[in-house]
C-alpha cells in the first residue's frame, strides 16, 4: 500500500441510515437490527487492527441511534443520488453531523435498488455540503451476510482512502493508473470471517497477505525438561495451555466473551491409541514398536461464537531404552548446571571484598555431586551401547504390519468442529 497523502478517517464514528419504506416492516426491523449488532462489533473488534498499519487507524465505534429514512430510493443507485440525498438529511438535525466531528462515515443500506452494475453490492464516496466533505458509502442489503461483508469492505476503504483514490491508503500499479483500495486485492468468491461475522479481508502490508483479523492466541503443550518424549508402550498425557489469551476476554467487556468451547483432538491411530480427553487435556498410549514414526497431535478448541484456536505438537515416540538413555542424559545435565551453580567456581571473584573461601563441607558436596554425575555417565554409556545393540537387531528382524495390533481396539467417536 502507499499514502499519498490525503484524509485518513482515524477512528471512524459510524452512522447507519436504512433508506426506504422496507425497513419498516417487521424483516426489515430485524435485518437492520442485525446488521446494527454486527458492525457494532466489527468497528470495535479485532477485525479494525489490522487497520493500524495504515496512519495509525483504530477501532471505531457506532451511533447508538440509527436513522430510518422513509424516502423510497430512486433506481438505479448513482454516487449523486445517495450523497445528493445525504445532503438533505444531514442539515435536517436528525442525523450526527459531520461537521461536528469529522470521523463520521455514513452508512446507507438500501433493499430492492442496484446500482448501474447489478453486481456492486456497496461503494464509498465522498460528497459536499458548503464546501466541507463528507463521507459516506452505500450497501446492498440483500441478506445480513451480504450486509456485513459489503460494509466490512467499504468501511476499511473508506477509513484508509475515504476520498476515493483521493490520496489515502492506495495500491497503485507501475503505470500509477489503476489504482486499488485495501479491500479489492483481497476479493474472494468465499465469505469470511471476524469472530463469527461475515466481514470481507483486507491487504496487510506486514503480513504481506490479506487478513481478517480475530482474537488469537495460542495453545502451548507442557512439557518437562526432562519429559524426553512418548516410549514405545507408555502412556503420556498431553496438556494444552493458552498463551497471549487476555483475561478480559473470557469475561466479556468491548469484546463478546469467548465461552462455550468444544474442543477436538485429531488422532493417529498408527503411532498412538488415544485414551481420554477432557477438555485440554488428553492422554494416549504409544504403539510398541514403531520408533520409525513422527507423529502430530492436533488440537483445536472453539468457542460458540466460532472463533477457533489451533495447536498442535510433534513427536517421535522412542524405544524404552532411548528413552531411558535421554532421561538419564537429562538428568545428568541437571546435575552439572547445579554444581555450576556452587559459589566456589567462580574463583576469580575471591579477594578482600569477595564471597567467603568455600568451607571443607562445600568441597566434600561438590566432590559427591561429581562422583554422582560420573556414575550416572557410566550408566549412560552403557545403556547406550544396549540401545545401539538393539537397533541393529530390530534392522535384521521383518517388520511387523502395525494395524495388526489396534485392529482389536474401537474407534472412538469424533467430535464435531462448530463453524
Ligand atoms: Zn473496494
């Protein structure tokens, strides 16, 4: 995207206008209610902070009050006939008036007209009362997800370029000719979606992608240090973690809470059998043998308004006597980095004002840690010559077809992902 050094709309003040008599009805209250609720969000949410690449642009909000204009609007739709009828209604008094404040967009939603290309479902554009500009865009109500996604559109343009090709937030093409707003690079034939709303994707420099930004975070799978992975005929249990999820998100405040999560683990009946899974946490049983195998287990968790959040860890499940050398590896790395810890190896620091000279005791617990270390690397070297040993047998021996063993087991139901 480059700037050209126009108007920005920072932190648009959105105000909806439903143009005709069919919003009077009873589908039209409800739509128009709908669509209210719906942009409320998307100004508010997640899906405007992507915008703040583009000057700074923030999260917006809405005129609680919407106005319901009875006009009957003229077809086709043009850009005169919408801003021409703006320039009535606006010196009315009935209406938020931009010359008060300067972030208003004014978002008018007509049922029934079409603009001269029946295709268009929306466009921004600016227009004039006393030589001052105002702002404002157009939307083709046909349902509340066509609503959404052709307002969701026409707002992010409308905040980074609300002069069409007036200099704002503009992709230009090496002829400098055509040029694009933020949301036409990213037109796609599917709906997508800002925390359950239809709302349309947008160009984001720093991704170098098109976004439509949620609350995300992830999932973090705990592990001990020493925890060296899945053995051959173990049980491991597998717990999920969020990371970056704020707090007030689960509670609710601008923001829907998150609630209502159903999770789902994704299985590899190859490599593990999967015991049970409460909520975020799963337990599975390794197949013997199989150490040729690298595994993924996957997670997703979602909540009832349909944001979803992933995450997933790779093993390789090791024989008992891998595993048994690397814990034992670990164990001895442990120990070294404690002995390490000991003040009396940090020499250098001895004089007048330095630490105190290590007592005999001090020397007799280190000496002990040292034989201890050097014991466990015995042990060590030992068990890795059996594990090298073993490895060579197992090359010479003819596998054995792996489903032969979990065909004895019943596969358990798979929980549905909701949308
Ligand atoms: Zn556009």
């Amino acid at each position: 995207m480059a700037y050209d050094g126009g108007p920005v709309i920072k932190q648009a003040l959105v105000q909806l206008i439903f143009a005709g008599s069919s919003w009077s009805a009873s589908d039209g209250k409800a739509l128009a209610a709908n669509i209210h609720h719906s942009l409320k969000r998307l100004l508010a949410g997640p899906y405007m902070w992507g915008l703040s690449q583009y000057s700074g642009i923030l999260p917006g909000s809405l005129v609680e009050h919407d106005v319901f204009d009875p006009t009957e609007p003229t077809a086709p739709v043009t850009f005169d006939s919408v801003g021409e009828r703006l320039g009535t209604l606006i010196p009315s008094g009935n209406i938020s008036d931009f010359r008060i404040n300067d972030q208003i967009l004014y978002i008018v939603f007509t049922q029934g007209v079409q603009f001269k290309d029946p295709m268009a479902l929306g466009f921004h554009n600016y227009d004039e009362i006393d030589g001052s500009r105002f702002h404002y865009a157009w939307i083709n109500a046909i349902t509340l997800d066509v609503a959404t996604y052709a307002a969701s559109h026409e707002l992010v343009e409308a905040c980074t370029d609300p002069e069409i090709n007036g200099y704002g937030w503009i992709i230009k093409t090496a002829s400098g000719n055509v040029r694009e707003e933020v949301a036409d690079l990213c037109e796609i034939p599917e709906f997508s979606y800002s925390e359950g709303i239809v709302a349309a994707p947008y160009w984001s420099d720093l991704d170098g992608a098109c976004i439509c930004p949620s609350r995300s975070f992830k999932l973090w799978i705990d592990r001990d240090e020493c925890d060296i992975g899945p053995t051959m005929g173990s049980t491991s249990v597998v717990n999920a973690a969020y990371v970056g999820l704020q707090p007030e998100w689960l509670t609710g405040s601008e923001l829907p809470p998150l609630t209502g999560f159903t999770y789902y683990w994704e299985d590899a009946y190859e490599v593990y059998y999967p015991g049970s899974r409460t909520g975020l946490m799963a337990t599975v049983s390794w197949w013997l043998p199989n150490d040729f195998y690298t595994t993924t287990i996957w997670f997703v968790a979602t909540a009832d308004n349909g944001t979803q959040l992933r995450a997933s860890i790779t093993v390789s499940p090791r024989s008992p006597l891998q595993a048994q050398a690397a814990a034992l590896a670990c164990r001895i790395r442990k120990m070294r980095n404690n002995i390490n810890r000991i003040p009396p190896f940090i020499i250098d620091r001895f004089g007048p004002d330095g630490p105190p000279m290590p007592s005999d005791a001090d020397f007799r617990a280190i000496r002990s840690e040292l034989q201890k270390t050097q014991a466990l690397t015995d042990h060590l070297e030992k068990i890795m010559l059996l594990a090298k040993r073993e490895k060579r047998q197992r090359a010479r021996e003819v596998p054995v077809p792996s489903f032969t063993a979990k065909a004895n087991y019943p596969t358990p139901p798979r929980v549905q992902i909701n949308h």
